[in-house]
C-alpha cells in the first residue's frame, strides 16, 4: 500500500505540485509564527527560533544520509533537507537572530554607495552564514552521488541575492505587511520607484537557469530519479522566476498567505512620492 502511494511522487506534475505546495507551506508557517509572536509577546522571537532549532538538525540530517545513493526518497529527502534548513535561516533572520551588526534605519540624505553599506551592515551576518552554509553543501557534495541537497539551497540562496539587490535598486511593487517588529527597520533601506539595470540581468540568469533544468528533464533518458529530481529544482526555480515578475506586475502576491496571517495593528508606510530610501524587505517565499 504505501509503495503503491510513494510512486505516485514518481510523477513529474505530482513532484512540481510537491515543491510548490511545499515553499507555500513553509513560506506561510514562518510568517503565521513570527506574526503570531509580535501579536502575543514581541520579546520571544529569538526563544521561539531556538525551540524550533530541530527543524534545521532534522535538515542537517536528512541532507547527509542521501548524498550517497540516488534513489527516489533520496532526492525528495535531499530537497526538503534544503528547504528544512533555508527554512530555519529564514525564520531566525526574521526574528532578529540572525541578521547583521547594525539594526537601525537607514539615514536620510546620504549616497547610493554610503546606503549600500548601511543596508548591508544589517544583514552582513545572515548572508555570511548562509554563504558558509552553501560552501559547506558544496564541499561535502563535491563528487556525491546525491546533489539536489546543494542545488535547492544554491537556487534559494541566488534568488534571495537578486531579490535583495532588486529591492534594494529600485522596484515598482513591494510590501511591508510581512514584516515581523524586530526587522521593520529594514523598510527604509529599499526603493519604490522604476527598475534598475539589475532586474534584467537577474530574470535572464533565473530564466536560463530555468532553462537549462527543464532541458535537464528531456533529456534525463527516463531514469525516473533525475527526472523528479530536475523537476523539482526547475519548479523551485519557476517560483523564484514569477516571485521576481511580481515585483513589477500590479498583482500581489501577499494574498497568497495574508489570509493564514493574524491581523496586524498598523502597516509599516511607504514614501511613494520620491522613491527615496523607503521600501520594504519583501518575503519571496523561502
């Protein structure tokens, strides 16, 4: 019976509708839990991410027992060990455990290179130690026989560069309803206005990483592990691509977990009349 059910993941759309459901989930747990401590007690958050550390040892350790076979619970064990352990990084940087030297706003009246380095001032040590985290991957999956693990964290970690960098640039569309108190500084350090020359630049390496993946698929001679594990990297990537385009196109892509979400008492505001230093940190997904 069960191996009957487990080979219905055997099926490309039903991996594509896994990776999906997944990130929405995730993605919506984490919001729910850092929204839902701001309501009840805004102190909590580091203690509420530290009783959730077995997230990121279970992520740990499902990442270390399938680098060594590839085998259809294998990769899907691969991939969730990558989101479990993005997941945990997420949710303490979102509780002001893990972020970067300097938690203050962002002066006013000051040049592109000198805001630069206040906004990443802010954030230096949630990069740094997901940048450690993705070398670590890489050296340990270096000649493995299991690589989905490093692929799914390489994909979160580059689309969450290029969404930084686009925020930070200038877009027409962001939001600041998902930010938790002890990160609310951080709308001031982006930019609501036209989009810079990076935007392109990053929607063309999503899209042709997104390319090459899909290419991967056809051409995986029907070896059904590779397949499921192509499909899976390549919907990730699809959502990081239309996560980017929502930062242009007049849709909001909050609805997608603003229902899940306790209320909030008042909204962090926006300066859209100059496009000047004040944004949001936008959530994109994972």
């Amino acid at each position: 019976m069960y191996q009957g059910i487990f080979t219905v993941f055997s099926i490309p759309w039903v991996a594509a509708f896994t990776a999906v459901f997944f990130w929405w989930f995730l993605t919506g747990l984490i919001l729910f839990i850092v929204k839902k401590v701001d309501e009840l007690n805004n102190k909590a958050h580091i203690f509420v991410t530290l009783i959730l550390s077995p997230v990121i040892f279970l992520g740990i350790y499902l990442f270390f027992n399938s680098l060594t076979v590839i085998t259809l619970s294998s990769i899907y064990s691969s991939f969730f060990a990558s989101l479990l352990i993005w997941a945990w990084f997420e949710l303490a940087f979102l509780s002001g455990f893990i972020t970067g030297p300097s938690k203050q706003l962002c002066p006013k009246n000051i040049n592109q290179m000198k805001r630069f380095g206040y906004a990443l001032s802010n954030i230096a040590y949630s990069e740094l130690i997901l940048f450690i985290t993705l070398f670590i991957m890489f050296y340990f999956s270096f000649n493995a026989e299991n690589t989905v693990g490093l692929w799914t964290f390489w994909i979160l970690f580059f689309a969450r560069i290029c969404a930084k960098l686009n925020l930070f640039l200038g877009v027409p569309n962001v939001n600041t309803e998902f930010l938790p108190s002890p990160v609310v500084h951080l709308a001031s350090y982006f930019r609501v206005g036209s989009t810079s020359w990076f935007f392109p630049v990053s929607i063309s390496l999503i899209s042709f990483t997104l390319f090459f993946l899909v290419d991967s698929i056809f051409n995986a001679n029907n070896q059904t592990p590779s397949v499921i594990g192509y499909t899976l990297l390549a919907s990730l990537t699809t959502l990081a691509l239309i996560e980017h385009w929502f930062m242009v196109v007049p849709l909001r892509d909050a609805e997608l977990w603003k229902w899940m979400l306790p209320k909030q008492k008042k909204d962090t505001k926006i300066n859209k009349s100059t496009g000047e230093n004040f944004s949001s940190e936008k959530i994109h997904g994972l």
